[in-house]
C-alpha cells in the first residue's frame, strides 16, 4: 500500500502506550490506520513499573513497548518511523506531513486523528542522568513509584506548579523528605510554609544549583550557599510541557501545561481530532493512556462509516 496515495480512517500520531494500544484496537476493529512514532516514549525510561497492572514481578518499559509492538503486529499493523511535522484540514481530510528517518517527506491523509504525543519533562541538568534514571536514583513520577522508596531519604524540587504538593505527597513513604526550590527567591506562600512544617518536611531555603551522583550512583544536591545534601533518591518535579501543538495549530482548546482539554470520548475542541495519554489533561499514568486508547478508538470506530464485511 502507498501510504501518499491512501486515505486512513486514522493518523495515530505517536507510538508509546497510548498510540500503540488504539492502534491494536483500531486493527482488531479491521481500520486502516498509520501510526507514525518519533521514537521517544517516556515508557522507554521505566526500568522497573510495578504499578502496572497484570505484571506482578513488574516490566520494564522498553519491553511493555515491544510487547505491544509485537501484538499490534499481530493485526498487520506496524509503526512508521518518522514526525509529523504539519497537520491540517484540507477539503475535509486531516492531512500530516511526515518527515522519515532519512529525510524523505510522506504526505498522510485520514478521516480522523488521535494524538498520542505524550509530554517533553521540563527537568534539570543532571550528571550521569541516563545512568541515574536507570537505576531508580533520579525518578520522574512520584505516583508510578513512591512506594518503591519507602524509608528512603528523598529529596523533591519543585516550581510555582504545585509548590508543595509533590513533597507532602512524599511524606506518605518516607519521614526524611527534603524540599528544594530552584530560584533564590522563593515560591512559597506562608500557607505552604506551615504545611511544611506540620508534615515535618524540610524546606531547604538556599537555591538548588546542581545534583551530582556519588560514586554509587547517589544523588547529592548541591545549594548556592555551598552545602551538599546526600540523598538516596531525587524527584525533578520541574514541571512538564504537552506536545500539543500540532492540535493547538488547528485550534483545540489547551489547559495548564499546554495539555488539551478532552470529552468522555477522548474528542478535542476540532472535530474528527481525538488525544489521549499524557497529553491531556490528566494523571501521567500508563493504565491512564491504555485505558483513553481504548475509549478513543471505540470512539473513533463508531463515528466513521460502517466497514460492512464481505467475503
Ligand atoms: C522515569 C519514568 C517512570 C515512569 N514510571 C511509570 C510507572 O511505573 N507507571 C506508570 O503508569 N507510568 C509511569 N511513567 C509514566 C508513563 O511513562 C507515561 O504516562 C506514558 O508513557 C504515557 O504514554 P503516552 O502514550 O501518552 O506518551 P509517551 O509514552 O510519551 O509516547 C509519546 C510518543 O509520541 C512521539 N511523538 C511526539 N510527537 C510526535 C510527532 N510530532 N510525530 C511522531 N511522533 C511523535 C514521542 O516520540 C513518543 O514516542 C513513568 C515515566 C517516567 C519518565
């Protein structure tokens, strides 16, 4: 099949878990879909989940991927590697410009689209990141994994988004939990300050400037005013940007965060044009985005003509 000559029922545009479970949906319900994928799923940076149901001794990220990949694959369905670079209507058709591996350019037409783009994390520079992240030293989502830490020292920075919230949710696993802020001046209002001192968390007032890890692979926190601060584990809780612009470019309505706002079908503001996963607004949670993919989808095949079978 040429994929510039053909009209899809559906672009599904990003292949984490999200994408790629609609994209299984949409198969078993006998659609003709692309899924175009950039290749850089947050689920790639799990090394352990074990909040993900169906797995009691836990799964790695980069496998779940592959597991779904090869199950999609079962419905002869497959991911195109590439980005979407451009999206927009043209005589009632969604049409996605994507750029391939090798710079060579498709053009994809579809009836609808559902974004699957998931979130860039705003982070911080920190040495050995890749390393770090492996090893559950740096971690990125305190509701994925906080019991793993219980009784840990656990050091959380924040920003204006939700100042105090990440630590106090901290305070659940652990009695030694330690709050930096990034600016000197600081983000806290009397109110989070006493909220602080009542869950017992330490407010460490002097700005956080760099984290460093120990030679096993511990984070240590450095301040301005030169202390160092040894922690078994560090929560960047920075803030996140949605990849949503490829919808706000046709206008669908965006919240905090840049994520986009959606109905109980999973459908934007545009007609035709659903998302689901991390780029909505919502809880970033893989049960989350498999859960919207397959409302969406369902969605998504009932909306478009009947696929009437014959022999
Ligand atoms: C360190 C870490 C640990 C985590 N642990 C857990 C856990 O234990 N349990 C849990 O439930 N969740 C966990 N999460 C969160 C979970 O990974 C996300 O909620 C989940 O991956 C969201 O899925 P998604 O499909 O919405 O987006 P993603 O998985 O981020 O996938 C989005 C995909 O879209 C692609 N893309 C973006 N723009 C384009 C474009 N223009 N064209 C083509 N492709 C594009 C991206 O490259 C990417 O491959 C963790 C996250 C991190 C970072």
């Amino acid at each position: 099949m040429n994929p510039d000559q053909t009209v899809f029922d559906t672009l599904i545009i990003g292949g984490g878990p999200g994408g790629l479970t609609a994209a299984i949906y949409l198969r078993r319900f006998t659609r003709n879909i692309a899924l175009v994928d950039k290749g850089h799923s947050r689920l790639g940076w799990i090394p352990v989940s074990h909040n993900y149901p169906g797995f009691p001794d836990g799964i790695n990220g980069k496998q779940l991927l592959e597991n779904l990949r090869a199950q999609l694959g079962r419905y002869g369905g497959h991911v195109m590697p590439g980005e979407i670079t451009d999206l927009r209507l043209e005589d009632g058709l969604f049409v996605g410009d994507c750029a391939g591996p090798d710079g060579d350019l498709t053009r994809l037409r579809a009836h609808t689209v559902l974004l699957a783009t998931g979130v860039a994390d705003a982070g911080m520079p920190v040495a050995r990141w890749d390393e770090a992240v492996a090893a559950g030293a740096v971690r990125l989502c305190p509701v994925c994994d906080g019991y793993d830490v219980i009784d840990r020292r656990i050091g959380v920075v924040t920003s204006e988004v939700n100042p105090v919230g990440h630590a106090l949710f901290m305070r659940t696993f652990s009695e030694d939990v330690l709050l930096f802020e990034r600016s000197a001046a600081s983000v806290l209002n009397e109110e989070e300050r006493r909220q602080l001192e009542a869950a017992n968390v330490r407010h460490v007032e002097s700005a956080l400037v760099g984290v460093s890890m120990s030679e096993d692979l511990k984070p240590v926190l450095h301040t301005a005013d030169g202390e160092d601060y040894p922690c078994d584990v560090f929560y960047p809780m920075l803030g996140e940007n949605a990849r949503s612009d490829l919808a706000a470019g046709l206008g669908a309505e965006t919240v905090e965060c840049r994520k986009l706002l959606v109905d109980d079908h999973l459908r934007t503001s545009v007609p035709g044009l659903y998302a689901i996963g991390d780029v909505t607004r919502g809880l970033n949670q893989i049960a989350v985005a498999t859960g919207q993919a397959a409302i969406a989808a369902t969605s998504i095949h009932n909306t478009l003509p009947w696929a009437l079978r014959t022999t």
